[in-house]
C-alpha cells in the first residue's frame, strides 16, 4: 500500500534577528526620523511601502540568507503592515535604502551591504554617519549604473551642509554641521518634519486659532 508523502515542513522566516535597532541614540533617532519622515510624505500612496529595521530575506527557502535596511523605500507595492519583506512574494526591490552608521556596522555598511543591495537592484543606497566619525564624510551615496553602483557626488553648501539628490524620492538629502540629517523638498526648501516637530507645529498652530478667535471675540 503506497503511504502519501509527508507533507512539506513550512519554513519559519523570523521577524527579528535578536539584535537592537540602534547602539547610540544620534543613531536611532537618525532611523526613525527617516521611517516617520518618509512615511509621512507617502502618506495616501497605496503602493509605496516605507519601512526599516525589517528583515528583507531575498532567497527563497533560505531564512539564513536576510538583511536589515535601515531605512528603505518600495515602490509599486502595497502599503500595509508586514511583519518581514520576502523579495521572492513581493517581486520588487527596495529603490531606496538608507544606513545609518555605527561603530559596529558601518564597515559592513559600506562592504557586505553594498554589494547585496546592487546584485539586489536597490537604486539608490545612501549612508549617513551621525557622528561624523566612521566614514569620509557624514552624508555619502551610491547610484546603480549597470550591476554596479557609482559614488555620487555631494554638494557642499554655504553653511557647510552635504547635500545629496535622490532621484527616487525626488527629495534632498542634507547633513548640516551640529544637526541631524534631514530630508528636503528641492524646489522650496521645506525640510520634512520629524514626529516631535509635526507635533509641535499643530500645537503652535492650534494657540494661533484660540489667539486670532479671542481676538475676533473681543473687537466683537
């Protein structure tokens, strides 16, 4: 009598890989103003997926074989949670990546990562060091041309900032001395806000209102 074949053991990608998501805090603020900043300028596309410190495993059958962008953007996808990215599901890779440097990580950053990301196809991968002290500048970056990526070109500012044009986004990147990295619209100048400061500013906004309808009330 012929038995069925057992069936197939699932194969468990994990969630996490045990490790935190940040050794300092100018790291870690540094990654989360890039996931809140960016999530916020896509906010209403539904087929752009922000997210970082997320595990991407790019080989089927292989939960070995993974990697952890920092900060990292998808394009053509559907925005929802996901409690991992399995490239081979999702059909596309991420077109912006963005690591953030730390004592321990940022020889791979600009190793083992660089190489993955391009035989990946990320577009466009970018490293900032938020201490100044691991790479040759604070803010540096890659663009793919064929298999490989090309450093691009930074641009230095009057007040000494590092600016960088990510095609992907169609926003600046920029590293002033003595601040943290921030994201910019080109064509005004208008940085994207952090969580605290979008806070901030609806509050400041809000006393503007109660201010001018006391106002009105009075000359009434």
């Amino acid at each position: 009598m012929n038995r069925p074949a057992p069936a197939a053991v699932p194969i468990h990608y994990p969630s996490s890989d045990g490790r935190p998501m940040a050794e300092n805090d100018a790291q870690r603020s540094a990654i989360l103003y890039g996931i809140g900043a960016l999530t916020r300028h896509f906010k209403g596309r539904p087929d752009v997926y922000v997210s970082g410190d997320l595990l991407l495993y790019y080989r089927e059958g292989d939960p070995r074989t993974s990697i952890a962008p920092d900060v990292f953007v998808v394009f053509g996808v559907e925005d929802r949670p996901r409690q991992n990215y399995k490239l081979w599901e999702e059909g596309r890779a991420p077109a912006f990546v963005l690591e953030v440097a730390s004592p321990s990580t940022w020889r791979d950053d600009i190793g083992r990562k660089r190489s993955v990301y391009a035989r990946l196809g990320v577009r466009e991968y970018w490293q900032y060091d938020p201490l100044g002290a691991h790479l040759p500048a604070r803010l540096q970056g890659d663009r793919l041309a064929g298999s490989g990526y090309v450093r691009q070109p930074a641009a230095t500012q009057p007040d000494g900032a590092l600016t960088l044009r990510s095609e992907t986004l169609g926003l600046e990147l920029r590293a002033a001395p003595g601040r943290e990295m921030r994201f910019r619209h080109p064509a005004t100048g208008r940085e994207l806000r952090s969580h605290d400061e979008e806070a901030e500013g609806r509050l400041v906004a809000e006393a503007r209102v109660v201010e001018l309808e006391a106002l009105l009330r009075n000359r009434g």
